[in-house]
C-alpha cells in the first residue's frame, strides 16, 4: 500500500522544472513545508487505513450469519474505526492551522 501511495509521486517528479541551484531542493521548499507534507501524507495514509478497517468490520458484520460474538466483532471495528477517522481529520484540521499559523509568521 506504501508503495501505491508513493509511486505517483515519484512519476510526478519528471513535470518539476529543474532547480537552478543544483541541490536537488526546490527553492521554496523550507523545513516547515517538508515536514507538513510528510505529516500530510502519513494522515492520508493513516486515512486510508482506517477506511480498510471499516470495510473489514463491514464484512465482519454481514457474514456474522447470526452468531453474536462475530457481529459484536464487526461492530466494534466499525465503531474504532470511525473513531480513528474522526480523530484522523481532527489532526488534519490541527496541522493545517498550525501550518498556516507558522506560515503566516513566517512571512
């Protein structure tokens, strides 16, 4: 899963214009700005896991077939996973402010 996350963003490196400066950085490429888009990428990871683990409860739930510890299991990975998708675009909602906060400082 790693690697579909990051292979398009590898791909998408041949339609970046080419830094003049030779360090293979772009010139508006501060650590904050890094370091947000790691952050980024590891909640949209996160995100996705969270929505696999829905599926996954999902299922659970349908093909319990009656039997009461299994849809007890399904519900209870539904219930955490919403739960870890509600606190997933909390933390989102909190870099981004942060992020703009530091930026707007910054400038």
């Amino acid at each position: 899963m790693f690697a579909l996350v990051l292979v398009p963003l590898a791909a998408a490196a041949q339609f970046l214009p080419p830094d003049a400066g030779g360090s293979g950085v772009p010139n508006d490429a501060s650590i904050s700005a890094i370091i947000i888009r790691i952050i980024n990428i590891l909640l949209a990871i996160a995100g996705l896991v969270a929505v696999i683990f829905l599926i996954i409860g999902g299922f659970r739930y349908i093909t319990a077939g009656g039997n009461e510890e299994l849809s007890e299991s399904g519900k209870k990975s539904i219930q955490n996973a919403i739960i870890g998708i509600v606190v997933i675009i909390l933390s989102f909602v909190i870099v981004r402010i942060i992020s703009n906060a530091l930026i707007a400082n910054a400038v």
